[in-house]
C-alpha cells in the first residue's frame, strides 16, 4: 500500500461513537459511579496502554452493545439490562440518593470525555496500511477483525473496544485529588468534591 493510499484511509479513520438519546450529565452532579470510572480509566491508562477493560465497567447491552460483548463475561439473562438494573448514581442531595435512569457507566465515560478529562483515540493503521493497532501496539490481524481495505458502516462500532484512553491535563489534576482524597479516613467515592480548575 503506498503512503497515498495510507493517508486516504487516515482521512476515512473511524470515529468514536456516542449513543443516541444520552442525557449529559453535568460534573456537579456527579456522584460514585463517575468518580471511580475515572479511578478505572487512570488505571488503564497507567497499566494497560490505555485500553479499558470493559468487564469492570457496568454497560448496557442495549446501549453499548459492541462495548458489553467485548467483555470478558456475557450475560446471556436477557431479562434485565445494567441501565434499568443499575443506573447511574448521582451525587446525593440534602443526604437522599438520586439516580439517572436509562444511563450506565458507558454513558458516563462519555461525560468525563465531554468535561476534558479524558481523551479517546481510536486505533490507528500501521505503516504497512494492513491493521488497526490495539492501544499496545499489537495488529488487530484476527480473521474477524476489520481491517483498514473494509471500511464500512460498522468498523466504527467493531474498532470502539480497542480505542486508547487518557487522561488530560485536568483528568490528571482531578485523579489527583481523588486519590488523595480516598487515602483520608471515612472518604468515599460519592462525598469527593473536586477541585478548583488549574490555570
């Protein structure tokens, strides 16, 4: 493949895609679920390349289907869904606890996305113009992986579970806090404050 034919599917690269109907939900309302999915994505970042593993987030199957299947552990109980089952929860209001129905925890990575903490990179093609690259480097080179020649509808959907995580500059200055924060006594994921934005 020559380097014309490499940029042009740079320019066709697949995009993140975020769910129809999500509600966002603003950062002064956010409660245990969004603050340790940051703690879960600073880990991955720190110790898996930035690849999330999907199995310690609870997603809808509904919503996120190609994220649920890329767990390690599928339900097959049809009977429920995590966003009805387990929906969000939100920072607690005069000590009542509040809940976002109809959201999980795939929505509310998108949250930390749309206040800048975190970044997603979707995975890139390799110089030979082949593969997408995992997060770790490594060619997405499975018989049932897409491939950057097949471009389609749903290679957006297939390459999702591979993206790249990170945090930013300020993800970095909240992780920060949050850490601290969990390392004092009686201190709980749903009674963080965050802190003031750095300049």
């Amino acid at each position: 493949m020559t380097m014309t034919e490499i940029a042009a599917l740079a320019v066709q690269a697949p995009e993140w895609q975020d769910r129809a109907g999500r509600t966002p939900i603003p950062l002064a309302d956010w409660g245990r679920d969004h603050w340790s999915l940051l703690a879960v994505v600073e880990d991955c970042a720190v110790n898996g390349h930035g690849r999330l593993q999907w199995e310690r987030l609870t997603l809808s199957y509904r919503h996120w289907p190609t994220l649920y299947a890329a767990r390690g552990h599928i339900s097959m109980d049809g009977s429920y869904d995590a966003k009805d089952r387990f929906p969000l929860r939100l920072k607690r209001l005069r000590g009542n606890a509040r809940e976002m129905p109809g959201h999980c925890e795939g929505d509310a990575l998108m949250d930390l996305r749309d206040h800048r903490l975190i970044t997603v990179t979707m995975p890139p093609v390799d110089g030979s113009g082949r593969y997408y690259l995992r997060p770790d480097g490594r060619p997405l080179d499975g018989e049932d992986d897409p491939h950057p020649g097949c471009i389609n509808a749903f290679t957006s959907l297939e390459l999702m579970p591979y993206a790249r995580f990170a945090l930013t500059r300020l993800g970095r200055h909240y992780s920060n806090a949050l850490r601290a924060h969990k390392a004092t006594d009686g201190a709980t994921w749903s009674n963080f404050i965050p802190p003031a934005e750095e300049n």
